[in-house]
C-alpha cells in the first residue's frame, strides 16, 4: 500500500486513457470545422464522411451528435446536419463568452498556479515569436489558440477548459472565414500576449484582467472590421 508521500512520483505509470471511437471521430471532425475543410454551411453527408474516416455510421453519428451539442453542427429538420455559420453577432457573443472564462481562469491562475502558468504560458507566447519571425500567418494563429488553451488549463479547472475548447474552435472559424481579409499587427499580438504573462509573474490580479479584457476588445474590434469588409 503506498503512503501519501509515494504518490504521484515522477516517472509513476498511470492508466492509459484510451479515446473512444467517437471521441476520436469528433476530434477529427472539430478540427476539420476549424482549419475550414468542413466549410460553414456545409451538410455533414454521412456515407461520405464514414468513408473518409474509415468509421461505421454508428461512432460518426454520435460524434456528430456531440458537435450539435457543442454548438458546430446544426440540425435542419428533414434535411440533416450542417456546419454552423458564424456572424457578427455570434462573434460578439462568443468573446463575451471567450472573455468570462478566461476571467474566471486568470483568476484562478494568480490565486493558486501563478508560478506553473508562467513557465507554460511564456513557452506559449515563445512559439508566437517564432511563429511571427518566420512570417508564417497559419502558425501563428495556431500559437495564439494555444496561449489560449494553455492560460485556460492552467487554470486547474476542466469545466473551464471544457467550455473554452468550443470557443476556441469557433473564433478560429471565424479567422479560417476571413483569412483574406483579416490582419492583425503581429508585434502587437505579441506585446499583448506577453503583458498578459508580465501581469501574471507580478501576481497583479487586477492589471491582468484589465489587460486581458483590452486584448479581447482589440481581437473582436478587428475580426467586426474584417467582417464588414
């Protein structure tokens, strides 16, 4: 029987966590949503996407029905199931959203994992720059998603990471959507994702959630404008 200080030791084998087949055919799915593959307003034609996956009808149809859940897929009576199709007022909503979770999880983070989120956080930020020193748009946005996602980890709370990952991947349709009209100032995406650690390393709560609520009103005034365009 192991003692409480036997725990959890680096290096200690854990159960592997197998995906199911519908897990793993969702996962496919939400990515395919949002690089764009699967393009806003598209039907999900079941025998086609089955045979593309390599799946039976039955782990797809309840991959789908996850992604109806999450809000990706609609379903159109007698018609089937369709990609959502974002507009400006979905936009609007998912950064109040985007801006509530990661509020709660900024939060959490200077109150009980400041020191862990920095080291991953500024690791983050790290493949921004080399993102934007190689001029590459896609890599970048890609780095930007992951700042994200890792702040929201970070933050030790899986419902918020849980709610985060569909916003994530409705932002980046909305930027897959716009890619050629879309424009950020790279340097600063960076600067603002750095004060973002900056605030977290001084442990002042208040001067993160302010520059945090800038960075969101920065990316939403400039993906309305893209959207107007």
């Amino acid at each position: 029987m192991l003692g409480l200080d036997e725990q959890n030791q680096p290096g200690e084998l854990e159960p592997v966590q197998r995906k199911s087949t519908a897990a793993i055919v969702a996962d496919q799915l939400r990515s395919a949503i949002m690089y764009g593959s699967l393009a806003p307003g598209s039907q999900m034609g079941e025998a086609e996407l089955a045979a593309r996956l390599g799946v039976s009808r039955g782990p797809l149809r309840e991959a789908m029905q996850r992604l109806v859940a999450e809000g990706l897929l609609r379903s159109e009576p007698h018609r089937g199931l369709f990609v959502t199709t974002l507009d400006a007022d979905d936009v609007r909503d998912i950064y109040l959203a985007r801006l509530a979770v990661e509020r709660a999880a900024c939060e959490q983070i200077v109150r009980h994992h400041r020191l862990e989120a920095v080291a991953e956080l500024t690791a983050a930020q790290g493949r921004m720059v080399a993102a934007v020193s190689k001029g590459d748009s896609i890599e970048l946005a890609d780095a930007d998603q992951e700042f994200h996602e890792t702040l929201v980890r970070a933050s030790g709370s899986p419902r918020l990471r849980r709610m985060a990952q569909t916003l994530l991947v409705e932002k980046r349709m909305c930027l897959t959507a716009l890619q050629d009209k879309y424009h950020a100032d790279a340097q600063a995406l960076l600067d603002e994702h750095r004060g973002i650690v900056d605030a977290i390393e001084a442990g002042d709560e208040a001067l993160l959630l302010t520059r945090l609520e800038a960075h969101m009103n920065d990316a939403l005034e400039r993906l309305n404008g893209s959207m107007a365009h």
